[in-house]
C-alpha cells in the first residue's frame, strides 16, 4: 500500500500545480481582454465626440 501512496500522491501534486497555471493563464488573458476592450471603448467616444463636435460646431474660437 505505501508503494502506491507515495506515486499518487505525486501525481496529486502535480496535478494541482497543473491547475493553478491553467488558471492563473485565463485570469491573464480576461484580463487583457478587458484592458482592450477599455481601450476601444475609450477610443469610439473620443472619435464620437470629435465628430459631434465637427458637426455641430464649437463656439470657441482659437
């Protein structure tokens, strides 16, 4: 029985290393996915208010 526990429990181990760097690897990438998706969001409403400032006018004169 020890001869089978100390493989096992190996394995275990391993296993679980496994698992934290599946996990740490898809916290990275929702991560990033937010970052660019701030990003482009940031992006559309600066271009958005440029152009209802096109269209609209600015009433400041430089």
């Amino acid at each position: 029985m020890r001869a089978c526990l100390l493989p096992a429990l190996i394995c275990t181990l391993c296993n679980g290393c496994a698992v934290v760097t599946v996990a740490d690897a898809a916290v990275t990438v929702v991560a990033t996915t937010v970052k660019i998706s701030a990003a482009v969001v940031s992006t559309t409403v600066d271009v958005a208010a440029a152009g209802v400032k096109a269209v609209a006018g600015s009433p400041d004169k430089k």
